[in-house]
C-alpha cells in the first residue's frame, strides 16, 4: 500500500493568512484536501507586531481549512518573509580529507559548513546557506563535486540571515495557535517552487512576490538563487495612497483598488467615475483615471526599487526568462503592461503548478506560498536550503529537525 502523508503550509502575510492542505502518496502528485483564508491583524510588513492577534488569525486559518479537508491539523511548515530578511555571499574553502582525493558528501558537507562562519549581529540568525557552485583545485563552476578528484575544495554560497526576535515571535504565534511548527522556508524561495520552471531558473528568471506589506524578489540564473531581497513596500501602501488621495476610509480604498483599480492611467477614461456610496460611504463620487494616477505612481516607484536592486548585480533587462508575478498584489489591473515598461523584461503571472485536488482553490497567485512549502518538503529544497536554519534556529524549540528527517525517509526507497 502506498504511503501517505500529510503535509500543511502556513503563509502569515501582512493582509492575510492561508493554509493549504495537501495529501502526498508516494510516487504522485500532493492533492490538495482544504485551503483557509483570514484577514491578517497583529502583523506590519511581515513580521509580528501583535502575538495575540496573529496567533487568533492562525488558528481561525487553520480552523477553515480543518472543516473543508476533514483532517485535524497537528504540524505546519511555515513560510518567513519580512524586512528583516536580508542575503549575502560567501565562500567556504576546505582541504580534502581522503588521501586518495576524492571528494566525499562530508567534504562537501564541511564546505558549506566553512561558509556559513560569518560574523553575526548578537540578534541575527542565519535561516538558509543555499551553495551555489564549487571549486575543485581551480576548476570552477561545478554542480556537485562528490565523487571528483582534488585537493583543494571551495564552495559560492548565497547566506540568507534574519532578525532572531521576529523569527521566534513567529514560532510563538505558531505554537500558540496549538499546532507545531515543522520547519521555515523563506516565503520566495518556496514562491519560486510553486511557479518557476527548472528552464526559467535556468535562463534567469526574477520572481516578484507582490505583498500587502512587502515586496520579495528572487533572482535565478543557471539554475541557482544569485540575489533575494525584501522590500518595506507593498500593495497596502497602494490603498493607503487612494485613501489619503481620494479622502476615503481604508476600507472603501481598498475596494476602490480591487474592482475599479488600474496601473494604467492611459486605459481609463478621464470622465469616468466612482459611486462611492456603493462601497459603504455616505456619499461622494472619485475619478477612477485619478485613482489610476495615484496607482500607477506607487507600483512605479515599487518597480523602480526592483530595477535598483538588478542593476546592483547586473542584471537589469537582462534575464530571459523575464519576471514572474506572485502574490496578492500580482492581480491588481494593468501591473503586467507597466511592469514589462518599467523592468524592459517579459513578464507574467505566476500560479501554483504540479498539485491536484481541489485546484479551483489555489489557482491563485496569492497562495504561491503555501504551494511552494508543500511541494518543497518532497524536493530537494527542503534539505539544502533549510536544513541549517531547521538545526541552528529550531534547537532552542524542540527536536523539529529530527522529525523531518523521520518524514522524508519515510519516501525513500
């Protein structure tokens, strides 16, 4: 009889939370059992600013998808964003240990274990050591090394770090929602499990993750992860402009922004209006080619920091497989024209792909997270890229790493 696991992913976002619940046998695709969705409170550009509110809005997520999917959720693996994120390089250099030269897993393994000895922040933590390419005796540019011949072993890798406080804050919340938190992976790189292709991530590719109250961006070229940063910007910056703007509630700006909202001024007729007492106001009419003014100078300057950000590695108008668009803000009107315009790249939506089961449920840009974490724990991704952060952060949490280890055995042959 085939196996089955469970396999939860939690997204705590800045204007909402969602969990998606998927059923994994081996050898198929996961089958996605329940979703949730709750408007988010207690969290301000993707970090906890209120344990109690955060931890309500877990557990009613988790709630809704427990009555749609039948199942009592017990554990979740988590998806980490926020400001506080940040990346640099690094390299690990080591001698080879057998005497005959050739490189094992554990010379490897001591490779990447040389990069991560970086001087940290008191209140820093290193969350993933992703290896990039390695180096043997000179010879550059190698996928895997094991099995070749050398003395001399260095290893390029990408560290991804973030801020100890907002991380255990997180896990608090987690555990006081009354589930167990089975590991953490930083929101684009499970965004990019959901929806790039190994061909894009090869050619290179930029996800944009386009939040409520940050902006991710990931970028990929032969095939590893060569920038990650998180902006302090997102789209509930865009309602809060229309409201200040137009003098309207919060509430009424962001329906403003989802029904009525475009980046392109230039496609919005300059006597069209807004009937504001159809969206809960008491009275009062606003332009809709102004509101397209007001949206279309924010998402600019939003597109502006991406473009300063791939100019910083060269690679502005340079990657082939363009950009790919996930989250919330992904859906507003117009935002693919003027991106393309701003970036001088392709680009296009991004939804979850390679899951079954009620698909009708996350064929959305804006569960891209929770897809991502559940397709990441049956890849690879899951021991490379988190492997680290699950050891050196989970340590002062309980034996979480233990059980993942436990959990992908249980797929080996």
């Amino acid at each position: 009889m085939a196996k089955e696991k469970i396999i939860v992913g939690l997204d705590v976002g800045t204007c909402f939370t969602r969990v998606a619940v998927a059923k994994v046998k081996e050898g198929l695709p996961p089958q996605i059992l329940g979703v949730g969705r709750v408007i988010s409170g207690g969290i301000r550009k993707g970090v906890v600013v209120d344990i109690d509110e955060t931890t309500k809005n877990i557990r009613e997520a988790i709630q809704s998808a427990e009555r749609i999917s039948g199942l009592a959720i017990e554990d979740v693996f988590v998806g980490i964003g926020g400001s506080h994120i940040s990346c640099r390089q690094s390299r690990g250099v080591i001698a080879v240990s057998r005497a005959d030269g050739e490189i094992s897993r554990e010379d490897k393994a001591r490779a990447i274990s040389a990069a991560q000895a970086i001087s940290l922040a008191p209140n820093r933590e290193i969350l993933h050591v992703l290896p990039r390419r390695f180096t043997v005796d000179g010879q550059d540019a190698i996928k895997d090394p094991v099995g070749m011949n050398g003395v001399r072993l260095e290893v390029d890798a990408l560290i991804i770090e973030g801020a100890t406080p907002f991380i255990k804050n997180l896990i608090k919340c987690v555990r006081e929602a009354e589930v167990d938190e089975s590991g953490l992976l930083l929101s684009c790189l499970s965004d990019s499990r959901a929806v790039l292709t190994k061909r894009q991530k090869e050619l290179g590719v930029l996800l944009l993750d386009l939040g409520g109250g940050t902006t991710g961006l990931t970028v990929y070229e032969e095939g590893d992860v060569l920038h990650c940063q998180i902006l302090p910007v997102g789209s509930a910056h865009i309602t809060n402009d229309i409201a200040i703007g137009m003098r309207t509630s919060i509430d009424a700006a962001e329906k403003i922004k989802l029904e009525y909202g475009s980046a392109l001024p230039d496609s919005v007729g300059k006597k069209e209006t807004i009937d504001l007492t159809r969206l809960g106001e008491t009275e009062g009419q606003v332009s809709r080619h102004q509101v397209a003014e007001i949206i279309e100078a924010r998402v600019g300057e939003i597109l502006d920091l991406v473009n300063k950000e791939l100019k910083k590695i060269d690679r502005a108008g340079l990657l082939p497989a363009g950009v790919v668009l996930v989250g919330g803000g992904a859906k507003l009107s117009g935002l693919v024209e003027l991106a393309k315009e701003k970036l001088k790249l392709p680009v296009q939506i991004g939804l979850p792909q390679g899951l079954e089961g009620i698909i009708d449920q996350i064929d959305d840009p804006e569960f891209a997270t929770c897809c991502g974490l559940i397709l990441s724990v049956l890849n690879d991704e899951v021991k490379s890229e988190s492997s680290k952060s699950f050891g050196n952060l989970m340590s002062n949490f309980g034996p979480t790493v233990g059980k993942i280890k436990k959990w992908i055995k249980g797929f080996a042959p």
